[in-house]
C-alpha cells in the first residue's frame, strides 16, 4: 500500500503518452512506463489482497469453532473441579 501510494504522488503530475525518440528514424508517441509500472504494482496488491481476504473467509469458522471447543473444554474441567 505504502509503495503504491509512493508511486501515485511520482506519477501524480506526468503524462499517460509520452514522445519517444529511438535514434533510429522511429519518433512517436507510447505509453509512459511510470503507468505500467503503477498498474503492474496495483495488480499485485488487489491480487494479494483478495488472497489474504480468501484466506480469512476459510480460517474464520474452523477459528470460531476451535474457540468454541476450547471454551467447551474448559467449562468441562471447572465443572469437575467444582464438583
């Protein structure tokens, strides 16, 4: 996220086209790399962040029900101590 933010102050102020000039007679106008980069770089992050996202979606009830059962576990032992 901090490297994506770093890359949209940088790339804030240029141009998406830029002229380019190979030396070899070829002149135009292309896509400013800086652009493919950010894009390369928020690919990366949406990606791994529906990762993580996936992850927890599938942890959370497995989770859930381990607390569950420890709780369970330990109300069994206070009630037998207790008795």
């Amino acid at each position: 996220e901090v490297k994506l933010e770093e890359s949209r102050e940088l790339i804030g102020t240029e141009r998406i086209a830029i002229e380019y000039d190979n030396g070899g007679g070829q002149r135009g106008i292309r896509e400013n790399p800086k652009f493919k980069a950010y894009e390369s770089l928020w690919r990366s992050y949406t990606l791994g962040i529906q990762r993580i996202t996936d992850q927890i979606q599938k942890v959370s009830p497995a989770a859930e029900e381990q607390k569950e059962a420890a709780s369970n576990v330990l109300q069994m032992l206070i009630g037998k101590k207790e008795a």
